[in-house]
C-alpha cells in the first residue's frame, strides 16, 4: 500500500507494445485506442493480467479503473492465462443430447480442472462453447484449431494423452 | 436572442426557452419536476435510470429528459398514465433487485431510492425474483461499499472523475453481475480512492456510506476509566445545524459544546486552536522558504484526501508540501502530550474524538505517521457530522433548543482566522493576516483578504505584501487542483497554494449532513450560506489572527519554544511519501 512510486518505472510490457501505446498516446483521443492496446496485449501474451492492464494505463494515460472496467465488460478479453492448448467442447443442443455433458465429465477428471480453468503447467485450458456448425459430429470438441467429433468419454484420455507426449517429445 | 429560442409545449402549456435546454429543464419552468434519479445537476447527463422518461408526440420511443434537447415545435407529456405506469415498473424492478432492509438502512428516511417509490405510488412489489449478492467492502477506514444497494446510477463514478479527478470508480463486468469497484476489482484500501466521501454525498441509497466509529464512541463514553476529550473542526459549526433542521448558515458551535457535554465528553475542545497553531507554524514555514530559497511554492497540507491524492498522483510536487500536520493531527498530538502533562493524566487514558466534516480524516488518523511508538493513534476516533447528528439524535438531546455552551480551554480558544479554515481560501486568508504582519512587522490596516473569497473551484491573485509581490491560488474539488497542478509542473511561479479536497473546502466535505429533501450536493448556493456563517463569525471576534491567540502564545511559552523550532516539529510536523498504485 505505502510503496514508492516515484523514480524510473521498469515496464514489464514489451518494447514494441510499449512504442506502439505511445504513439496512440500522442494522437487524438488516444482513450480511444483502448481496445486496440488491448487486443494487442492479449494477442502477445495471451490474456490481459492486472499488472498489465495498470501498464496500459499508464502508458495511453486512461485510469486504470477504465481499462479494467472495459477489460471486465467484453467477453473476448481474457482475464486469467490461457493453456497452450484450448479445448472448447460444444454446449449446443446437438452434442448435449449426444453425452457432451458426460464428455465435459471426462475432461474434467483427466485435467483435473474445472471447466473455465487453466493446468497448473498451463498446457490446457478448458472452455464451453456453443454450436461449432459440425452438428453431424456431435459431441464434438475443438482442440486449437483441430476439430475432434464423435467423442466418447473413454476416447478423453487417449486425446490426452497425446498431446501430452508430443509437447514432452 | 430571439433567434436561439425554442418554442414547445410541455403538458399542453406552450414555453420558450433557449436552444441546448433540456426537456428537464424545461419542465421545471413551466413548475413541473418531472421525477429523476441517476441525475445529478453538478455531474454529466448520465441517462442510465430512465425515471425520467417522457413521451414525445411523432417519436416512437420514450425519451429520458435529462438527456433530450428542445426542439422547436415539440409536444411533450410528462405524466401520461402509460409514462406513470413505467416509471412505476421501472422503480419496482430496481427495489426487485435491492435489499429489503429500509427501516434498518443508514439512509432510512433520506434515501432518493425510497423517497421515489413512494413518490410513483409503488405500494405493491408486483417483481419477485433473484437478488444480487455481493459482500460488503469495508478495507477502506472511511467509507464502506455495499453494492448490493448499488442501482448503478454511476453518480459515484462520475463525481470520481468529473469533480476530484480521482477515477478511482468504474463499473465491471456486464449484465446482472455490473459491479461498480476500484480498477482490477482491488480493495478501496489498496486503490487510488483519496477518502473524500464524495461518493457518499451524492449516492441516492447506501450504497456508500461512512465506516462508522460510533460504536467505539460509546463504549470510551460509557467507560470510568477514560478521559474521554472531543475536538470539533471549523467546519461542523457552520453544518451540523442542517441535521436538525435549522436553515443552512446557522453557526452553532455553542450548541455542538453543549451537546458535546451532555453526551458526556470531559472536555470539549476546538480543532480552531490549532488552525491557529497551523497559521503560526505555516507562516513561519513559508517565510522561511521565501527568505531561503527554499521551494515553492508552499502547498497546505490540512486536507487528508488532497494529501493521498497528491501521494498518488503528484509525488513530484511533494516537496512542495507544507510539512504541517493537519489541526486535527495536531491537536490529538498536543492534547496527549501538553494538556495531559497539565492535567497531570496518563495520555494512555486518554481517549481523543475528533468531530470532522470528512471521512478521509478517519484515514489521516490511523496514517502511522499519527501514531505513538506503541502504535496507538494519537486520534483514536473520528466521527463525521451526520455520525454526531446522529449520536445527538440517539441520546434524545433537543439540540434545536439547546442552550450555547462554551469550549473547554485552553485548548478551545480561537481566533477569527481559525473559524474561516472550513471555507475554501479561509487557510491561505488566515496565513496571510499572519505573515504579512510578521514581514510589516506592524497591525494591518484591514485583515480582510477579500479576493481569495468566495465559493469558487478555482482563484488566484497577485497580492503585494510588505513589499513582496506574492502569486496565490486556491482550489477545491480535485479537478480544479489538477489544472493548478499543471501549471505547476510546467513551470508556472506561484508562492502559495491552497487545495482542499472537497468543492466548496471543508463545508463541502464528505461527512457533512444530507441535502433536505428534494436538495442535492455540491450545491454551491448552500455551501456560500456554510461559508457565511463562518465568515460572520470571524467578523465578529476581537481576535482575528492565528499569532495573536493568548493561549497558542502561552502554549509556545510554556510548552513548545520556538515557533518551527525542535518541539514543535516533532508534535506538529509531519512527512509525505508517494503510494501506489500510481495515479493517472
């Protein structure tokens, strides 16, 4: 609470971002860039953490509850790191009806994470979705950008699995 | 200007007024309030609660008045049975989602929230369904958030930004889950918050309020073995009459003494005797700085919320600080050290209540800056006034007709220059009156600085004194220091500054009473009636400079030696330092 603030501040962000937040600064309206900034930082590191958020602040000169506020209310920014992997399973009526939710179940106990949750290695991050569009596959799932359907809970571990060997190959 | 005139009817009367006006606006000329809850006529146009909603004839939709400009031609209904039935609904559904708890709630009976419901005639709660829940935050010593009586009205977030320039508030999150916290949802005590109290001030339900201390106040009351001393600020005098009802501008302070007593306080002191002291030891500073080249220019330093703001925001400028406590600091400081010595009583029986008009004073007096070595605070309690109304209200004392007592000395002598402390540009008028007679060495001719007056967020003036050319200024509300700030930094000279926290200076602080029914904070027409009790009540005493008080004199003599000397700081002075998270 009572720390220094005063003297020079070393930024964790990256030199280029930083460049680039500076030259919003210096145009007009550069609270409008906001978004910008922070899809950027997102894109780079993967979610939007507080330490960065007060750096964006700081650099484009918005308070920083702004940049939090705005941070919170879109869905796409993320607030917490995100796994190598994102596995998004399907929630819509066509893969709930074809064993989804034993599916999610699955994936759950072989991560050991809830669903919304990241490992603790940080390879895996587990997200619901809604219909993917490849409803004949039901449950489906999508790995990155790699699409698995036709799931079953037993076939979780094997998917797995792995992944988990070719990351440690 | 007929040219600029818009020509309507509002409920079939027919008005002119110029174009920009609001259909609010408006209405009031024609003598019609139409009914408004997010809005607040200090802030901006806000137009989330849609009470104030009217129908427009030829537009499809229902418009919200604050937020809709006159046009010529415009037909407009305020209180269609269709509009009366909406805004009706639309109160149901925000008590829907609102503790039931009115009779047991802080703002029982001056909530804007509860005052409206039963203003539309909602009797019956037609909506029952899931509440939102959100814990009570209560980390900050000065105010307390319950967002669960949140209705989102945003008025805290833009008196935040808009009038202190703090920012500190923003909404998050979407939907039913929209919480308005601190950036990164981070506890008040570990944000940028500066304690003001202004969000207090303009909440319309309690959704903020002050931490209490009553409790604490009490039981000091209530036990044998404390000497229990209160100290009330210049502010309270020129407010507290407002919680009884009294019309605003009533001074009071023979009353507050009174009831002060009679709610069994041993002695009853006033924080005026060390506005006093502050004069004495801040003339003394500035003219050191003046005649040593030191920095200016001197920044004052009574207001705790003004004080973390510049912490976070200007750590640049804190050697601009005057390195004075606060009167309030300062008296705790002096009452635990020289009165107990003369009352020859333990000052760890001692139990100091200060009476503020500000929450963030309840902050102040738990910095450890104020604390004795064993870390007990050198204030141990601070109430604000509505917490002493309150308290009054609660003992059942008939403040209203209560007869005036007076202020225990020594410590409750003061002169004029101390009861205009509570005034915005009352500290740098008090220290003028004091170091221009110490650099004339002679009585003025008149003590009346009247230009730094006035309930204004920005003065300045060029003034010569003995000789000496002098730059000044003054602000309140924080937005009004950041433009004087700017001009700081950039280089501009000035000799002094004042800044308090607060529009309006201390009678417009975060603990004063509500606004009556139907009245609003920040009102600068109420806070000139505030700020001219206290200018009467200088007026009307023989004393009128800080360094002619007997007994701040005797004080020195007996107690403190030399004015700045080494007592007097260790008991009066203080020092700053600059906090994260850093302010932008």
């Amino acid at each position: 609470m009572t720390k220094q603030n005063t003297g020079e501040r070393a930024y964790t962000l990256e030199r280029d971002l930083q460049d680039f937040i500076a030259s919003c600064r210096k145009r007009e309206h550069p609270e409008s860039f906001l978004i910008t900034v922070l899809h950027k930082v997102q894109a780079r590191c993967g979610y939007l953490s507080n330490e960065h958020m007060q750096e964006v602040a700081e650099l484009l000169g918005v308070p920083a509850s702004t940049v939090s506020g705005v941070a919170t209310f879109y869905h796409f920014f993320r607030l917490k790191p995100q796994g190598k992997y994102m596995i998004n399973f399907c929630l819509g009526t066509a893969c709930y009806v074809r064993g989804a939710p034993l599916v999610v179940d699955a994936f759950r106990e072989v991560l050991g994470i809830e669903v919304g949750e990241t490992t603790k290695d940080c390879l895996f991050s587990l997200e619901a979705t809604r219909c993917l569009g490849v409803c004949g596959l039901a449950p489906v799932a999508m790995i990155n950008e790699e699409v698995y359907g036709k799931l079953t809970p037993t076939a979780i571990p094997g998917i797995i699995d792995t992944i988990r060997r070719r990351e440690e190959a | 200007m007929a040219t600029n005139m818009i020509r309507l009817t509002i409920d079939g009367r027919p008005v002119e007024v110029e174009a920009g006006t609001t259909v609010m606006e408006a209405a009031e000329k024609t003598g019609i309030h139409i009914p408004r809850l997010c809005y607040h006529p200090k802030l901006s146009v806000e137009g989330a609660c849609r009470i104030c909603i009217v129908e427009v004839k030829g537009m499809r939709t229902w418009p919200v008045s604050c937020a809709t400009k006159v046009s010529e031609g415009m037909e407009v209904t305020t209180a269609s049975p269709a509009i009366r039935q909406a805004r009706r609904d639309i109160v149901e559904l925000l008590l829907d989602n609102h503790p039931m708890d009115c009779q047991t709630c802080e703002r029982d009976a001056n909530c804007e929230l509860q005052n409206l419901a039963y203003q539309l005639g909602v009797r019956d709660r037609q909506f029952a369904g899931e509440r939102k829940c959100f814990p009570t935050e209560d980390s900050s010593f000065s105010v307390v958030r319950n967002s669960e009586k949140c209705i989102l009205c945003q008025r805290c977030v833009r008196v935040c930004a808009e009038v202190q320039g703090v920012h500190n508030l923003s909404q998050h999150w979407r939907g039913a889950g929209t919480v308005v916290t601190p950036a990164f949802e981070a506890n008040m005590i570990d944000s940028v918050c500066i304690n003001c109290g202004q969000c207090i001030n303009v909440c319309p339900t309690a959704a903020w309020i002050e931490k209490s201390w009553t409790d604490e106040v009490w039981e000091a009351l209530h036990d044998p073995a404390k000497h229990v001393v209160a100290h009330i600020a210049p502010a309270i005098r020129a407010a507290i009459g407002e919680g009884f009802g009294l019309p605003p501008g009533t001074p009071a302070a023979g009353k507050t003494a009174a009831a002060l007593k009679l709610l069994g306080f041993d002695k009853v002191f006033d924080t005026n005797f060390t506005a006093d002291v502050t004069i004495v030891e801040e003339s003394h500073e500035f003219l050191d700085r003046v005649k040593n080249g030191g920095v200016l220019p001197l920044i004052t330093s009574c207001s705790p919320g003004w004080v973390k703001f510049i912490e976070h925001f200007y750590p640049d400028l804190l050697p601009n600080m005057s390195s004075c406590k606060s009167p309030m600091s300062m008296h705790s400081a002096i009452i635990k050290s020289y009165y107990a010595e003369q009352a020859k009583i333990d000052p760890a029986n001692i139990y100091v209540v200060s009476i503020m008009p500000c929450t963030a004073k309840k902050f102040e007096s738990r910095r450890p800056e104020f604390m004795n070595a064993k870390g007990r605070p050198d204030t141990d309690a601070v109430l604000t006034t509505r917490e002493l109304v309150w308290m009054i209200k609660a003992f059942g004392i008939d403040f209203v007709n209560l007869p005036d007592e007076d202020f225990d000395n020594p410590l409750g002598y003061s002169t004029g220059a101390a009861d205009i402390f509570g005034a915005t540009g009352g500290v740098l008028e008090a220290a003028l009156r004091t170091a221009a007679e110490i650099l004339t060495g002679a009585p003025l001719p008149s003590i009346d600085f009247t230009q730094v007056r006035g309930v204004v967020g920005l003065k300045e003036a060029e003034l010569e004194v003995a000789g000496i050319q002098l730059h000044i200024a003054i602000a309140n509300g924080l937005q009004n220091a950041r433009e004087l700030l700017a001009r700081v930094r950039a280089g501009e000279k000035f000799d002094i500054i004042e800044i308090m926290a607060c529009p309006g200076g201390c009678i417009g602080g975060g603990g004063q009473p509500y606004p009556p029914k139907g009245g609003y904070t920040i009102d600068f027409d109420l806070y000139k009636k505030r700020a001219e009790a206290l200018y009467a009540i200088d007026s009307g005493k023989e004393m009128r400079s800080s360094h002619k008080n007997p007994y701040v004199l005797e004080l020195y003599k007996n107690y403190l030696g030399e004015i700045g000397g080494h007592r007097a700081h260790e008991l009066l002075h203080t020092h700053y330092h600059a906090r994260t998270p850093r302010g932008i």
